[in-house]
C-alpha cells in the first residue's frame, strides 16, 4: 500500500519518465505518455500547462486526503503528482489492485478518511464502492468530491454514484486521453443546463484546438479531432459534437460527448445508436435485467442496406416465461429508442429498414477491461 506525500513527490517524478527526442532534461514535464494504441509515438503532458489550463478546478477542491483508484498507468499517476505539487491536499493513498482484493481495505480506507476520490475508469470505481457498501464501518462517510475520467458518466451513473455516496457533494467528470492530457472539462452551469441528460457536456479547453470530422448530416455527430503543440490532427475515436453558446463561466464552446466509436455510439444502415440513451432504457429494467450488449450490423440483401440487432440479455432472476420476456424487452427498446432526429426504431423496422431484432437470454456477458454494451459487428 503506498501512501505519498509533498515530499515523496519532490524525489523524483512519477510514471513512465522519458525524454524528448533533442531535450536535455524532463524538468518542466509533468508526465510523457503513449496510450500504446494510436500509433502515434509517446506525447507530453507539460505542467505548466495543466496547472493553469487544464485542471484548475480538480486543484481548487483538493483539500485533505485523495483516494486514487483504477488504472495504475503514467497518465493516472499524472493526478497524482499534479494534486501533491499543486493543491491542498495532505495525503494520498494509491491502492492497487491486489490491495482492494484484501479483506482488510474497508478498514485501512476508513483510517485513512478520504475527502476527495479520483477514480479511472468510472466502471470499476463503482465495483470497488458496490463492494466495500457492504463493510461496516463504510469507509467513505467523509467523501465530497468524487473525479471521474477515462470513461462517460451518464446521469444514470451519476445517480448510482450519488446512492453510494449519500454526503457527496458533486460528481467531476473531465475528458482526456492518454496522449493529449486533459481535453475538456465540465463546469457547474453546464452540469444545471444539461442536468436531465445523458449526454456528457463539457467546455473544451481553450488552449486545445479541436475540431469534428466527417460530421453526420442530420445530428452534426463526427468525430474529435484535436491539435496541440505536441499533436497534430490526433483522432480521438470519440465521437462527439461541438456547439457555439454563451455560458455565464466566460467560455463559449460547448462539446457533447456520444461515446467511443463503435462501441458507444454506432452507426447502422444509416441510423444511428448511442449507449446513454440505451442505457437510459435499460436503467428502468434493472430489476429484470442485470446485463446486456447490442450488437448491430450492416447487412446486404439484394444490394439493399438493412440493420440487424441483437440483444444479449442476463436476467436477474430465471425466466419462467421466455418468448414473452423477449417479446418485452424489443418493444420498449423500439418503441422508445429513436435512432434518428424523428423516428424510433419501432419505425424503421415496420418499414423494412431493420429486421425484427432478435433477444438471446444468456447467463452470463464476458466484458474485457471495459464493459461493452454496444458493439459493431463487422463481417
């Protein structure tokens, strides 16, 4: 267990430590990272940069004791060191996986009294806090902040956080990626202003440039690109919408978030499925459904394009009467999910454009590190 300090922080930096390609030194780095994935070669974090622009906010809040949970990588230890450097905070406690295996880390949690909590992704921060509920004392009495990145928080989340964590103040969600640091942030009159949605809204930071490719023509979706001094023209793989609109904070750009390409947000035969609405769906089913994926694909009959769905579904409990469960779940999600700015997809199956979707009851969904509930199946 390893707990750090200003004056840990001052020995040496944490993470993945690289230079610069020509740089003599990483002095003015906070952090230098690759997600491994993009194939671009390692960025930098610089921390100048993100001390006054990027996260001023996560900084201002941090007053006490941080709890850090979720992915041990040189990006989530960049909160880290940004919050021992520049913050308030006395404390943080960095447990890691095994550590919040072991049966005594209710205990050590609730010695420790943590006030602010920073958790990567938000998926697993909920199994730890579902888990550690059952503890007595529960450890996290004290917590009034909770920041979440690396994955979309959806109202519905938020709301199960906020069960959780009944003395919790506000739920800080930002935007990142692993290559261009902080991306965008949320700010308290955007989260009044879109409070009953599900869409992820945030101001992007006005030092990034970014920018929407290959926008969809109706609901302007496409996907995020950003520039800074260390990327050019770097796709996110997100997908997401920009929009122009006074906010009483000063800034005028609003981005909302749609989710990962193909996996939060799809497009088939010309509709298109975005996971916070499906989840929204799925949320009101949560005492007949504990899991579920959607796979969708692209299928060409008589070089006519129509949509196939399928719908894997755990149920809670054994199902005494299948078909009728089956029949269930596929007229509210037709009925209620609209796929484009005016029809539901009730609508377009009746007009031959997707096929009737088919339900398969299953025990149990394999999810990798991430939890996929919406999937393109491609042939």
């Amino acid at each position: 267990m390893k707990y750090l300090t200003k004056k840990d922080i001052n020995k040496r930096i944490f993470g993945l430590e690289q230079y610069i390609p020509g740089s003599e030194s990483v002095k003015d780095l906070s952090i230098k990272v690759t997600s491994g994935t993009s194939g671009y070669g390692p960025t930098v974090i610089v921390e100048k940069s993100a001390v006054e622009e990027r996260t001023p906010r996560y900084l201002a809040l941090l007053q006490n004791r941080l709890l850090r949970i979720g992915s041990q990588n040189a990006n989530a230890y960049s909160s880290v060191n940004l919050a021992l450097r520049h913050s308030n905070v006395k404390m943080v406690l960095v447990p890691d996986a095994k550590d919040l295996e072991h049966p005594g880390i209710g205990k050590i949690i609730q010695m420790f009294e943590p006030t602010e909590l920073y958790s990567a992704p938000p998926s697993y921060m909920i199994l730890i806090l579902q888990r550690l509920k059952l503890k007595k004392p529960f450890p996290f009495n004290k917590l009034k902040y909770v920041f979440v990145s690396g994955g979309m928080v959806t109202t519905s989340l938020k709301d199960k956080i906020h069960a959780l964590l009944p003395n919790l103040l506000e739920c800080i969600n930002e935007y990142g990626s692993a290559e261009g640091g902080s991306i965008a942030f949320s700010c308290p009159y955007l989260n009044t202003a879109y409070e009953d949605s599900d869409i992820p809204t945030f101001h992007p930071i006005p030092t990034m440039n970014i920018h929407i490719i290959n926008p969809d023509e109706h609901s302007g979706i496409g996907e995020v690109v950003l520039t800074t001094h260390e990327l050019k023209n770097y796709r996110t793989g997100d997908a997401g919408k920009i929009t122009t609109e006074e906010c009483p904070c000063g800034l005028k750009q609003t981005l909302r978030l749609y989710g990962r390409i193909d996996y939060d947000i799809v497009s088939c035969a010309g509709a298109i499925f975005t996971l916070p609405e499906i989840d929204k769906i799925f949320s009101s089913l949560e005492e007949t459904v504990r899991d579920y994926r959607i796979e969708l694909k692209d299928v060409f009959d008589n070089l006519t394009l129509h949509g196939e769905i399928t719908i894997r579904i755990v149920p809670t409990t054994h199902v005494d009467t299948p078909e009728q469960f089956k029949k269930e779940i596929v007229e509210k999600l037709a009925r209620e999910l609209y796929v484009t700015p005016t029809r539901t997809l009730e609508e377009l199956v009746k007009d031959g454009i997707f096929f009737q979707p088919t339900v398969l009851l299953e025990d149990e969904i394999v999810h990798g590190r991430k939890e996929i509930h919406l999937k393109k199946i491609v042939s």
